[in-house]
C-alpha cells in the first residue's frame, strides 16, 4: 500500500486509513478461493443498513466469533451459539444477521455440492465466466445494483439467502473483483 497522498485512488475510500488499506490491497481484486469468499458473503450481509467502514473494523471479531469464517463450522453453529454470538460486542449484535450467516453457510456448502465451489457459481452469471469491467470516473456514475446482481440476488434469495438482496450482492461483487468498478485514473486499475 502506498501512503503517498499523489496516489490517486477511488474518491469513496477517502483518508480513513483501514478504507484506505482495504482499497490498495482487498476491493477489486478477484477472489478464486471459496474461503475468502465466504467471508465477504458473510461481512457483507452483516453490513445491510450500516456502513461498509463500520463493518471493517469489526472485522477481526467477526473472525473471533465465527469460526476464522470457517463455512464447516459456522453451518453447525446452534442456537446455543446464537446467543454467545447476541452477547459478543465485537460483532454487530443483530439476531436475524447472526441467524442468516449460519443460514448462509449451509446454503454456500450446498452450492458448492451442486456447482464444484461457490466461485464457480457465481462466474456461471458473468459474461463469459469472465469479470465485468466498468469504465467510472466518478462515484455517481455507479449504480447501486445492475440486472447482474438482480438475477445473482434472486437465485441466492430463492435458494434461501438472508440479508444479501441486489444492492448487497452488488457490492459482494464489487468485493470480490468480479466486477471491476475501480475508477479509470486509480493506480489500482492499473495494476
């Protein structure tokens, strides 16, 4: 990560050195590994209504508190766990969200029976099985959902997925580096 204020990055980042760090190393960058990806399902529907920063910074808890986001052992969590979980401050204390993660990972294990992994499925939606490339140079441009995330969020929805409509999913993508949405002068799209 270059600290050097000439770098230009993606305007939504701003100064805050943990966006800062998160935007040089993680966003954008595509994610072939089903662990990694589970972890971004699982970051981003605990981000529904807050925001992404907020979020961030309660990532290591989330790490403590499910598992290191191990899908095999959030997917048997109980109720019990559950309400460990409701009494776990470095986490966001929501009960339907701690619900739907543990929802989620028996879900994410069972498209990965079905489809070889979750990348796997996911690359099924995208054109050519490659990622989308955006050409933005401003943060309004973006929209907040595409038909792409539309049609991803239905399947996930009808397949039982919590806390990961459109807008989510959008977001999850952009993550993931499955669609490039890194402004055309930021130094991390020309890497």
């Amino acid at each position: 990560m270059d600290e050097n204020k000439d770098v230009v990055r993606c305007s939504w980042c701003g100064t805050d050195p943990v966006y800062v760090r998160y935007h040089d190393e993680e966003w954008g960058r595509e994610v072939c590994d089903d662990s990694r990806m589970f972890e971004f399902l699982t970051l981003e529907s605990a981000q529904a209504g807050l925001s992404w920063l907020t979020i961030l910074r309660r990532r290591e808890g989330y790490r403590q508190a499910f598992a290191g986001f191990d899908v095999h052992k959030i997917a048997l969590f109980t109720p019990a766990d559950v309400e460990r979980l409701m009494h776990d401050e470095s986490i966001i204390r929501n009960r339907r969200k701690i619900e739907a993660a543990i929802s989620n990972a028996r879900l994410f294990l069972e498209i990965q029976k079905e489809c070889g992994s979750f990348c796997n499925y996911l690359k099924s939606f995208l054109p050519g099985g490659k990622p989308v490339i955006n050409h933005w140079t401003n943060l309004r441009d973006i929209p907040a959902s595409t038909p792409l995330s539309d049609a991803i969020s239905r399947d996930m929805k009808k397949r039982g997925f919590k806390f990961f409509g459109t807008t989510i999913c959008y977001a999850h993508l952009q993550a993931v580096g499955y669609v490039n949405d890194h402004f055309v002068d930021c130094f991390c799209r020309k890497e």
